[in-house]
C-alpha cells in the first residue's frame, strides 16, 4: 500500500471520478488547483458529500484543498473550509 501512495495519479479529472482527490494521499496541491479551477462546483460537492456520508478524507488532501484556494485567491472557500 506504501508504494501506491507515491506514485503520483497522471489520469485525475475532476469531471470524471473526482473522489480520489479526496480520498488518496499522492494527489498533488498542483491537481487540487487544477480541479478547483476546472470545475469547482463538482469539486465542492464532491468533498462535501464525502464528508456528509462520513467518508474520512485524509490530512493531506484537506491541507490541498486549503492550500489550492489560498493560491487561487478564493478567501471565501478557505474560510469555509
């Protein structure tokens, strides 16, 4: 399981399976910016429904989802999140 973790996902799209930015730990901060500006509403529902369902999402893809709308300027997501 150690190994899968580090090899990085090149096949992510939010528009088609967005739950593995959530759930696995070698997304990028790089894929979390693209995701958020590429379909942000898909992206929001997607880590709320996840949450709401008690889906544990890990630390890393948290501190991601911060860190990507801090890098795109967009307070009012980081404060909600």
């Amino acid at each position: 399981a150690d190994q899968q973790q580090a090899t990085p996902i090149v096949d992510l799209d939010i528009n088609n399976d967005p739950k593995p930015f959530f759930v696995n730990a070698s997304v990028t901060l790089d894929q979390h910016i693209q995701a958020q500006t590429s379909n942000l509403p898909r992206y929001l529902a997607t880590l709320f429904s996840l949450d709401s369902n008690s889906v544990e999402i890990g630390q890393k893809a948290k501190a991601c989802a911060l860190a990507a709308a801090w890098c795109r300027h967009d307070h009012k997501l980081a404060n909600n999140l």
